[in-house]
C-alpha cells in the first residue's frame, strides 16, 4: 500500500510504501487518531523498515492507494 502525505506549506508530497503485510484499516485508524490531536504525531514504517514521523498538526492532506494499482511508466499517453 502507497501512503501521500500533504504537509502545509511545502509544494512537496511525502511518499510512503508501506509493506504488502500492513492493514489498512490499521493504517487508517492511526492517521484517523493522530488527525483527531493537533498535537500528536503520526508515525508510519515503510517496508524497509524505516520509521516516518509527520506532525498532525502539518498534515494537509493523507491519500492511501495500492502498490498494486497501475503504475503509469514513461511518456505515453494516459
């Protein structure tokens, strides 16, 4: 599952991939309770094992997809 975090104020996307393994609906939930407390932070492991931390306080936007959808390579037309 591929994670896009908005963060105000910055034109860049945090991307994440997260293991093939993880629930979303875990996933969910904890973005779910970190946007309900301005002053938590989400913290998210991607599937190397890398820890990833984002204020919730930042956060403008969190869009969860699937590793497994289309992924569009190269310059064709979509």
């Amino acid at each position: 599952m591929d994670v896009r975090i908005g963060v105000q104020q910055t034109p860049k996307e945090i991307e994440i991939e997260m293991a093939s393994s993880v629930d979303r609906a875990e996933v969910r939930a904890s973005i779910d309770a970190a946007l309900a407390d301005a002053t938590s932070v989400l913290w998210l492991t991607d599937r190397h094992g890398r820890d990833i931390a984002v204020p919730s306080a930042k956060i403008a936007y969190v869009e969860l997809g699937s590793s497994d959808g289309e992924r569009r390579i190269g310059f064709g037309a979509g």
